[in-house]
C-alpha cells in the first residue's frame, strides 16, 4: 500500500519561486512598473507592451454576470418543467 508523504513547503523549495512571470514568458513591461513574481496571487498583465486589450473589468463583470442570469432562468425553466411533468404524472 502506498502512504501519501507531505512535506512543507518552505517557499523555496518551488521550481519557480522567484521567478519573473514576464521575463520567463518574455513579455515586455517597462522599466517602471512592477513585474509580477511566480509566487504572486495575481499576476497584474495591465502595463504588458503589445497584448490586446479585450475588454474594461467593468464590461466583463456586466457579461459574466448576464452569462449568470441567464443560467439561473434556464435553471429555473427546468424545474418548473420537471415539477409539471411530475404533476401530471401523479394525476
């Protein structure tokens, strides 16, 4: 039987601990701007030289969240079906 072995991680020990996301994807930033580390939460790609910008946070937000509404009807829609097929089948 195999037993499962953790070890700790001491933030050192990761291969890309350190390392500079940008430079290791070779994506330009200039020199003023911070570069996001590997061991960051969010890696911030805003002030990255020559990506395309696709969308205001705020747009993205109103998309995803009318992607949510609509789930949430369809949802919705089911279960009243499911409830009205089960009411005729009782009847």
């Amino acid at each position: 039987m195999n037993t499962a072995v953790s070890y700790a991680f001491d933030g050192r020990s990761a291969v890309f601990a350190g390392a500079d996301v940008c430079r290791e994807a070779a994506l330009g930033l200039p020199d003023t701007v911070r570069r996001p580390l590997f061991e960051d939460d969010v890696w911030d790609f805003t002030e990255v030289v020559g990506l395309p910008v696709h969308m205001a946070r705020k747009t993205e937000r109103s998309r995803l969240q009318n992607d949510y509404d609509r789930a949430l009807r369809v949802v919705a829609e089911i279960d009243a079906a499911t409830l009205d097929q089960a009411d005729e089948d009782s009847a």
